[in-house]
C-alpha cells in the first residue's frame, strides 16, 4: 500500500484528482465509484476540470435497496448531482435498488463489472471498516450481493435522512472479490473519526472483521488520507 498523508482533505482530493487525470491520459476507460461525503471534493475538481468523460465507463460500488433511482437519497442521485449531470460518461452503472430480484440483479451486476474491468477504483472507508458496504464479517472472496447495512452504518447515514427510520436498512453491493479485481484502487478517509479504522486496515491483520484489510493483499493500492485520519498510524 502506497499511503500519503497530506495537512488536509482538500489536498488529499487534489491528488486524487491528479490520479484520475493520469490514469485516463494513460488510457484508463473504466472508473469505479464511491458515494459518501468523502469523494465530494473529488467530483468538484472533476466538474471543474476540461476532462472529458464522454467515451469512459463509470461503476458503482453499491446502492441502497427499496429506493427509486430518482429518491433524492438514492446513489442514483448523488452520482447525477455530483457528478454525471455535468460530466456525463458514455455509460454509467449502478445497481437497481428496486430489483425484485435482488440476488438476479446482483449477479447482472457482477457481469457488468467482468465486461467493464476497473482500471481506477475509487473508494471511502466506513467508521467500521467497511468498503462498498461489505460489513464487518465480509468474506474475501465475496462478489456483488445482497447485504444488510449494520446498526452504525444506518446510523452513519441517517444525517442525510429526515428519521432514521428512513435509512434503507439492505443494500447491492460490490464485494469484496470484487473490488479486488480494479487494477488500481484509491482509498480516502478523512476525518478523526475514521482513524482507528485507518489503523486497523493498514497495520492490522487482514480479516473479515475489518473488510478494508483485505486491501493489504491488493498489488496497487493508494491511500489518500488526511492528518486527523493518520492520526493512530505507527509511522
Ligand atoms: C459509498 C460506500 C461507502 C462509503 C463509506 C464512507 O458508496 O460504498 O463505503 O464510502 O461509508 O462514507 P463517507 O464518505 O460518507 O464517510
């Protein structure tokens, strides 16, 4: 793992910007995405830059089932107004949180992400370690799938919510397999509240416990963090 360190979250965004910038003048055609607080400055400098989209392909890592594409907290929504409407890419991917068979659109999923190998594979890290929203106790070999968000996952994201009993309590995400298969993986955690899980997927054991560990066995991984967020980090 590749760890930078930088006095801010905007200074960490900017050099995930520049990666961005360089995979695609390297040739990179497939972007895999997060949602979340922390790639926002991300996709501004995105929207800002005279890069163009308009022959790449973009993946979601997840999206929350029982919502429709158009909900506002849909991560349908949050890619549009962040992100697509002012860049938008030839394709772009999300799950469909409305499946009526969830377990057949997860493998769909799982298919298109075969089709369209990442080259870049953006990602945030959840409070628990999670990625995409592969909880605590995601397998390694785990593909894209059905998965129920834990307590302080909801929690978590019941600020974008009027009442937490809004929060859609499953979710199709990525797994962990599947991430693994991006060539290029850039992690960024801001924030002290995100340390100890910083901590614990750099320098701990690689477990399903902290589904982020799995990374360690990644062969091109960056991680992009701030000072508060390597703020337990050894070195
Ligand atoms: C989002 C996702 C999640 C978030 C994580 C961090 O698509 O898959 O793993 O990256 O929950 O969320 P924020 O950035 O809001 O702290």
């Amino acid at each position: 793992m590749d760890i930078q360190i930088f006095d801010t979250p905007t200074q960490a965004s900017k050099q995930a910007f520049t990666l961005f910038e360089q995979a695609l003048g390297e040739g990179a055609n497939v972007f895999g995405l997060a949602t979340g607080s922390t790639p926002v400055t991300l996709y501004d400098l995105l929207v800002k830059s005279n890069l163009d989209f308009s022959q790449a392909t973009a993946i979601n890592l997840d999206e929350y089932c029982g919502l429709p594409a158009d909900h506002p907290q849909s991560y349908a929504t949050f890619m549009k107004e962040h992100l697509f409407n002012a860049k938008p890419f030839k394709a772009s991917y999300i799950p469909n949180g409305l499946a009526e068979d969830p377990d057949a659109e997860a493998a769909r999923y799982e298919g298109l992400i075969d089709e369209n190998p990442v080259d870049l594979q953006i990602l945030g890290l959840g409070k628990n370690g999670h990625i995409g929203f592969n909880e605590p106790g995601a397998k390694r070999d785990s593909v894209t799938h059905l998965t129920k968000l834990t307590d302080s996952t909801i929690q978590a994201n019941a600020r974008f919510f009027d009442t937490i009993d809004q929060v859609p309590t499953h979710a199709i995400s990525m797994g962990i397999a599947s991430i693994l298969k991006a060539k290029h993986i850039v992690l960024l955690a801001f924030g002290a509240n995100k340390a100890q899980a910083v901590k614990a997927m750099i320098e701990g054991p690689i477990t399903s416990d902290v589904p982020a560990s799995f990374l360690q066995e990644h062969p091109h991984v960056t991680v992009l963090l701030d000072t508060e967020a390597a703020s337990l980090l050894s070195e």
